[in-house]
C-alpha cells in the first residue's frame, strides 16, 4: 500500500460493533502526561491484563489537561468498575470513569460537544444531507444557485486564508500548504496548486473528488459554486482583493462532466 493512501476517517467519536458490550472509559490526566513516556501502554495494560478487547482509542488534549477515551467490549458494569478502579491508578490520572452502552453494540463519547476546529466550533454534515442540500438548490433556484454558492464561499475562504496564514507564520510557501491540508481536513476534497504567480496574481487549482460536484457526476457540465468561491475567496485575500468581482475563478474541467478531476484558473481581473 502506499503510504500516502488516503482511507475514510472517522471523526465523531462512537462505536458501533453488533455482539459487543461497548463501554466507553474517561481517564483524565495532568498535562504533563502528554509528554511522558508510557501512559497510554500503561492504560492499555490496564485492558490487557482484563482480557477485555479496545474497539477504539481517542486523545484529547489541550494545555491543561489531557483526557484519554477508551471504548471496550465489557461483560458487565462490575468488570467496568473494577477497570476504572484500576485507570485511577494510571500514572498522572486525575480521575476515571465510565459510561455504559446505549443499546446493545452501540456507545458514544457523551461528553464530546461541542465538535472544534483551531478553537473554534465545526458541524458535520453526511453526504444524504449535502447531496440533498446542492441537488434541491439547483432544482429549485437553476442556475442562480451556485453563483450564490459562490459568493459564500467567497466569504468563508477570505475567512479562513486569515487562520492558514497565521499558522503559517507568514511563510507564503507554508501558507500553501496549510491551505492544503485543512482543505483535506475540513472533507472538501484534495487539493493541488500546480502553479501560483503571486507577482501576476494568478494560478491554477486542482481538486480531486470534490465533495460538491462528486454528487452530480454525470451531469455532464460543471457544477462547482461553493468549492470554486471558497478557492478564490482564498487566493482573494492573499493578493489583497476585497471584492468577488474583482477575480476571477474559471472552472475549465470537473468531475461532474466526466474529467478525473476538477481545475480552475484564478486571475485578478484588470482595471480599466
């Protein structure tokens, strides 16, 4: 396999294994943990020497604290306490403790919420809910509706060029790459920037498997609103452009019309 294959993530923090008991297991620690060696082998330890099987592990950390989330197929809520009697002694821990399934082979962490990106709240949307959501828009409004897209994207990608910038430290290279990664992180799609002329104020983006357009393929034209707004909004403010109309962002390939991915050029429009 190679190593930079991609694989599904899931990022809401539940299981769901028919046959199993899944309990799910809080252990608290100092934030010092997060730097020492041995605590999370110490806290699978505890599991092994039950015999109890992990189904899933989640970290949560932050300056404070750092909390250890453990989902495990127990027999009983007398085997759960005594393994949260055995957490506790976990070296750093603060407290621990569990909570039970909510029906059979099915468990949540119930103290995740809300869900945060850089601090700041995110929601998930499934693709039955966004397929739905662009599918009536263009039913409904025509082709008015992804130049509304459009214009939100806009918005949300000045927006966000603010936050990748500032990770970046300022670096114009990094701030490339960052752009990048959260693209991929926030599920839009995989990103390319085969060129970019931050003199001429143009480039060229790729997306591979846009969330958008993935769910017209075989339309036969292109389909990309928000994706192509979010991309420009991006590029907008980091040449310094306030308003939509004043660059452009044409789409020349998409997957919805049968290309292997979706590209676009970006240019600033020249004034008279």
């Amino acid at each position: 396999m190679a190593v930079n294959a991609g694989i599904p993530c899931k990022i809401v923090r539940y299981v769901y294994v028919p046959g199993t008991t899944p309990y799910v297991f809080y252990v608290d620690l100092k934030a010092e943990a997060l730097m020492a060696v041995g605590v999370l082998e110490r806290v699978t330890h505890v599991f092994a020497g039950f015999g109890i099987p992990i189904l899933q592990i989640n970290v949560i950390s932050s300056n404070e604290s750092l909390r250890i989330v453990v989902f495990a197929d127990v027999k009983d809520k007398k085997t759960a306490d005594a393994v949260a009697r055995e957490l506790k002694n976990v070296p750093y821990a603060l407290q621990a403790w569990y909570s039970k399934p909510l029906v059979k082979g099915f468990a949540y962490d119930e103290h995740c919420f809300p869900l945060t990106l850089e601090g700041q709240r995110a929601i998930i949307m499934r693709r039955a809910v966004y397929e739905n959501f662009f599918k009536e828009g263009w039913r409904r409004f025509g082709t008015a509706f992804p130049i509304m897209l459009y214009m939100l994207g806009f918005e949300a990608g000045k927006s966000a060029y603010k936050d990748h910038s500032r990770i970046a430290g300022g670096d114009r290279k990094a701030e490339l790459e960052v752009g990048k990664v959260f693209f991929q992180l926030m599920g839009y799609g995989r990103l390319e920037i085969p060129m970019v002329d931050d003199v001429k104020r143009e480039a060229v983006y790729r997306v591979y498997d846009s969330f958008e357009c993935e769910v017209f393929k075989g339309a036969g034209e292109i389909r990309s609103g928000f994706v192509r707004g979010l991309i420009g909004g991006w590029f907008a403010a980091r040449w310094g452009i306030e308003k939509a109309e004043d660059i452009v962002v044409r789409e020349e390939k998409c997957i919805a019309k049968g290309d292997p991915y979706c590209e676009a050029k970006i240019w600033v429009e020249k004034k008279r």
